[in-house]
C-alpha cells in the first residue's frame, strides 16, 4: 500500500503523482467513464501528468486515486471540486473505471471523501451533478443522503442526443444525522 490517505475495507484513496498519468489516461479516456461524466475532450498521458503535477497545489480541490487495498492497483478516482471555504461548499464527482465497477468501490469512495469533506475540511454543503441516464449513480447517490435539488434541462450534448443533469446535494446535518453511527 503507497501512501494511503483515507483508508475503506478494500479501498484506499491517495494522492495522486506525475507517475500516475498512464492509470489515469485508461480511466479518463475509457468511453464508458466518458459517456457516465459528459467528457468530450480526449487527453494526452503528458497532459494528464501535468495535470496531477498541478493538483498537488491546488487549494479549490482535493482529486485522490481510489486504490484496491488488495492490489494496490488504481481503480478510479475521486475529487472534492469548487472548494469554497467561505460559504463551506464544495462539489464532488466520482470515477471508476470499467472493468472495476459493480464491486462497491465507487460508493465507498464516495464515503470516504464525504467523511472528509464534512469532517476534516469541515463543509456544509457537497453537491453533484448526474445525467439522468445514470440510473446506478442516481440510486447510489441517494443511498448516500443526496436530495435532488432540480433538473438543468438539455444540458448535455452527447451522442447526437441531449440529455438532462440532475442537480442533488447533501448537508451537514442530514450526513451525520444518517451516518451517526460512524462517527
């Protein structure tokens, strides 16, 4: 195990380096992970290791690779975005990729960096952004505490088709109201 940041029962995240960039290239330019986040745009493994590079200095994110704790091998990715230490509010998005997913890896993520972000980094307010036809991210998300707040309507253009994003968010006190056992 490198690193290891937050630690699950068969995940762990940690930050990412400039080392990474292949693992990454397979999880940002999978065409499935792509079609599930709205990403048109294909990136080289060189623009994806200055991507991280830059990560390491970035005070509006926290981007940490979600690690098998088995293997140690990179199986996805998960990110608190728009930090905005003001208001305590923040985005956060998740990514796994193909071959990895169906094995609770993404929702365990997801707990791990909502424990982070309403513990540590002491938010109020996490939001996400999930196109309706993601009906396992949907049903994963509310599992999770996440109350849809509304629909940005044609939002996406993917496939010759446009589709609709569903705005949902999670507070502070609906997260630890729900998950007071584990605090």
């Amino acid at each position: 195990m490198s690193a290891a940041y937050l630690k699950g029962t068969n995940i762990y995240l940690r930050p990412p380096a400039a080392s990474d960039a292949e693992a990454y290239h397979r999880l940002i330019n999978d065409p499935e992970a792509r079609r599930l986040t709205g990403s048109h745009k294909l990136y080289s493994t060189s623009q994806l290791a200055d991507y991280l590079s830059a990560k390491a200095g970035d005070a509006s994110s926290v981007l940490l690779l979600i690690a098998s704790r088995e293997t140690g091998a990179v199986v996805g990715d998960v990110a608190l975005q728009q930090i905005d230490r003001f208001n305590r509010s923040a985005s956060i998005r998740v990514a796994v990729h193909a071959e990895e997913r169906g094995k609770g890896y993404g929702t365990e993520a997801m707990k791990l960096m909502l424990e982070y972000g309403f513990g540590i980094a002491n938010l109020h307010r996490i939001e996400l952004n999930v196109y309706t036809f993601n009906e396992q991210a949907i049903r994963l998300y509310e599992k999770l505490g996440f109350h849809r707040e509304g629909v940005q309507r044609d939002y996406l253009y993917y496939d010759h088709a446009y589709h609709d994003s569903i705005l949902m968010s999670l507070l502070e006190d609906e997260y630890r109201a729900l998950h007071r056992s584990r605090l």
